[in-house]
C-alpha cells in the first residue's frame, strides 16, 4: 500500500466522520441542559386583596385577585366583576 493509497483512505474516513457529525450533532446536542428560564419578579399583592373564585366566562371560573371595593365586595383584578359581601 502506498502513502497516497493510505492518504486516500485517511481523506475518506475523514469525510465520512465529518458527515455523521453533522448528521447526529443536532440529535446529541438535543439533550444537553439548556439556560434556565428566567424567573419572574415578586410583587407585593394590593393590601386586603384575596383569592376569590371568579365565575365569569373571562376568568373561567379560576381563582384570581380580587381587590376590596368601597362597597365593601372584592373586584376581580381579571374581568372587573365583583365578588363577596355587598356585590
Ligand atoms: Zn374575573
């Protein structure tokens, strides 16, 4: 075997590796950790406010923050609607 046969077949085996890298890269590098999300901010909530079910069809019947009113209800903080004593 001569040295261009062998270099011959270093290049192809080269060329080869460089294709199967390419090909299964993105399949390896799919299960590496990834950045963290970032988190959001904590905000104090309004004072007196409360989680309250919220039976409207915008809230969907969740729990959201509801704030006292001064008719002494809870306002949703999500539609509006009021909620609780004196709605
Ligand atoms: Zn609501």
């Amino acid at each position: 075997m001569t040295v261009a046969e062998i270099a011959l077949i270093v290049a192809v085996w080269g060329v080869i590796a460089w294709a199967v890298a390419v090909r299964l890269g993105p399949l390896v590098r799919r299960h590496q950790p990834t950045e963290p999300p970032a988190y959001a901010a904590f905000t104090q909530p309004p004072a007196g406010a409360r989680w309250l079910r919220c039976d409207t069809t915008a809230c969907g019947h969740m729990t959201t923050l509801h704030t006292p009113q001064p008719s002494g209800a809870y306002g949703c903080t999500g539609c509006g609607h009021t909620a609780g004593a004196g709605a």
